[in-house]
C-alpha cells in the first residue's frame, strides 16, 4: 500500500496522505477491541457524508491567500466495495438465533459490525465499529440488511488519480479514475497503513450503524437508531422508497442504490483526506504561487 505521488502543473511535490502514520487515523492500546478512532478521522467522515462531495482543499504557499495552481496526484488509499451477502453469510443469518437479531430482523434497514464465532453470529452491537474476530475474513467489514436484501461492505486497497484546480483561492478536487486492488486483510496484529485503513473503515461504519423501522404512515420512520437519514445516503432510491420526501436532508433525488452511493462516499473521504492539514503532508511546498 505504498503512497505514490506523480507530478503535476506547477508542482514540485504534490501533497499525499500518510497512511503509514497510523497514530493520525487510530490510537492502539493493549486493548484492541476499544474504539480509538480518530476524531479527525470521525469529523471528516461525517461532513463528507453530509455534504455528498469530497471536502475542498486548501493549499496554500504562506505567501499568497489567493493563487492560481492545477495538478494531478495518484495515490493508494481505502474505500469499500459492497456486494450481494454470500451464501455463507446467509446461512449464518439463517442459523442466528439472538433474539437482538430477530428484533433487527423486522426492520427495514439495519446495519452492523460482525462478531463472528464458530461461524456463529454471536450478537448484534449498533455501537461497535471494528471488532476483531477469530476469523479475519469477517473484519473490516459492515454487513448491512435493506429491503429484504443483505449486502455485504468490506474495505478495499484502492488506487486513486486525482485533479485539484484552484483559480482564485477556488480549490476543488475531482477524481479521475479509480482501480480497486485487492480487499484488505486485518487481523489487529499489523503496525502498517492496514491499521490506518482500519480506522477508516470504523469512521465509515459509525455513519452506517443502527436501524430504521419503516414508517406505514406518511413516510416518516417510526424508529431511527443511525446517522444515516441525517446524511446525503437518504438520497438513495433505495431509502426513498420508505422515506418521504420532506424527511431529514433530502434535497435531490438520485437515481443511485444505497450501496451504490456508499461506495462512493468512502471514496470522497479518502479524497478529503488529501486535502485536509490533519492528514495530508508535503501540501507546504507543493505548489507554486
């Protein structure tokens, strides 16, 4: 998961994220089941998912407040890829007896970290975020049920090309192009970029964790235990069809699925990242005036 930077117009470095400076994005104790994700990290997740678009950045030379400079920057970075539960999920759903699991069973939607023993679904936590199992193929991953349909998320080992342009202290940062290269394996015994990637996954799960009971009544949900409906993923077709239109931040119809949009998102954060001076580095000599 090496960082690679690649040279633009008017750069000497373009600025890059440090995933191997794991204590930006994730503070390990002798316990590795608690929560120590970075509040950095947590904060830009959650604006991102309210703004629908990758944060704009803000690279400036400390001579001028306002500049004209455009480049290209490639990077390796996460994002989550969601798929259709396979047959061996389902048959944990199938064979889970917790009576938490029959109560989120009759909602609409809900969506958890696994805590997979013996390939047996041992509960159903909405307040974990990263849980470390015995078998870690189960980990960094969020499993999420919508409208009948159970649906796999796991984190991914992504290559990213990015374009940032800036025309009067304006920046913005478009992707380009992007190539997933492979999932990501954790196991919570790596000291590498794994643990940053971790934690992001974590950032990423806070927003999608709880449940909504579907409304028979005006649209308007019953019961809400999750940050989504207070992001852009309300959007989704999938949501609105349960949701009215005048509920939470429902401002344009997509023509997207959840999944579709949340894949998405975890690809505007890592953008994000790269424009934010809590994760970013070499942004100070990048460019020129």
């Amino acid at each position: 998961m090496k960082t690679v930077t690649q040279l633009g117009i008017a750069t000497t470095y373009t600025p890059n994220v440090n995933f191997s400076n794991t204590n930006l994005f994730f503070s390990q104790t002798s316990d590795l089941q608690v929560d120590q994700t970075s509040f950095n990290l947590v904060r830009l997740a959650s604006k991102v998912a309210i703004a629908e678009v990758i944060q704009p950045p803000n690279y400036k030379t400390g001579l001028h407040d306002s500049w004209n400079v455009s480049f290209t920057t490639q990077l390796y970075g996460p994002s989550v890829r969601c798929n259709p539960a396979s047959e061996d999920v389902l048959r944990i759903f199938a064979g889970t007896s917790s009576s938490q699991f029959k109560e989120a069973s009759n909602q609409f939607y809900y969506a958890f970290t696994p805590v997979v023993i013996n390939d047996t679904l041992q509960q159903i936590d909405f307040s974990i975020s990263l849980y470390l199992n015995q078998d870690p193929k189960y980990n960094v991953q969020t499993w999420i049920h919508l409208n009948s349909e159970n649906y796999v998320c796991q984190l991914y080992n992504t290559s990213y090309t990015a374009y940032v342009a800036s025309e009067q202290g304006v920046q913005t940062t478009t992707l380009k192009s992007y190539e997933d290269v492979g999932p990501v394996v954790y196991t919570g015994k790596e000291h590498d970029e794994r643990v940053s990637y971790a934690a992001f996954m974590s950032a990423l799960t806070k927003i999608t964790v709880g449940y909504i009971n579907e409304s028979v009544q005006g649209g308007i949900p019953e019961a809400v235990s999750t940050q989504v409906l207070n992001t852009a993923l309300i959007n989704s077709v999938d949501l609105r069809l349960a949701i009215d239109d005048s509920y939470g931040l429902v401002t344009t119809a997509s023509n997207q699925t959840f999944f579709g949009l949340l894949e998405e998102l975890s690809r505007n954060i890592t953008l994000s990242l790269l424009g934010s001076t809590h994760f970013r580095y070499a942004a100070s000599s990048c460019c020129s005036p």
